[in-house]
C-alpha cells in the first residue's frame, strides 16, 4: 500500500503539543511520524469508531423499569 500525503493546518497551541509529543517519540522523529503515531494509537483503542466496535448500551431491562429511574 502507498503512503498517502496529508495537509493539515494548525494552531500554536496543537504544534506545540505535536512536537512535545515528537521529543517523545525520539531526536529522529518528524512531525509526520508523531501524527501517524497519534493515529496509530487511537485506532487501536476499543470502543472508538475506527478502532473498534463501540460497546453497544444495552440500558435497563423492561422489567427493571419504574419511577425512581425514569429520567
């Protein structure tokens, strides 16, 4: 699969936390390392969208159902 490029612009307050993140990651790290890595990261998460099925709310039975929980 191909490398895709990508755009983005940001404001002072995200470049400045994406290069923090950066130094994290290491002296040879680029700015579009740290993105990909930050995508990486979310996309394995469970429960968010790309990542994985989101736990389904199953909510209160019929028969749990009265006053003192009707919102």
């Amino acid at each position: 699969m191909a490398d895709d490029a990508v755009t983005i612009l940001l404001g002072a307050e995200e470049r400045e936390a994406l290069d923090a993140y950066r130094r994290d990651l290491g002296p040879s790290a680029s700015r579009a390392d740290a993105l990909a890595a930050i995508l990486r990261e979310w996309m394995s998460r469970p429960g968010d969208t790309a990542g994985g099925e989101a736990p389904t709310d199953q909510g209160l039975r019929p028969s749990e159902l009265n006053s003192s929980n009707d919102i």
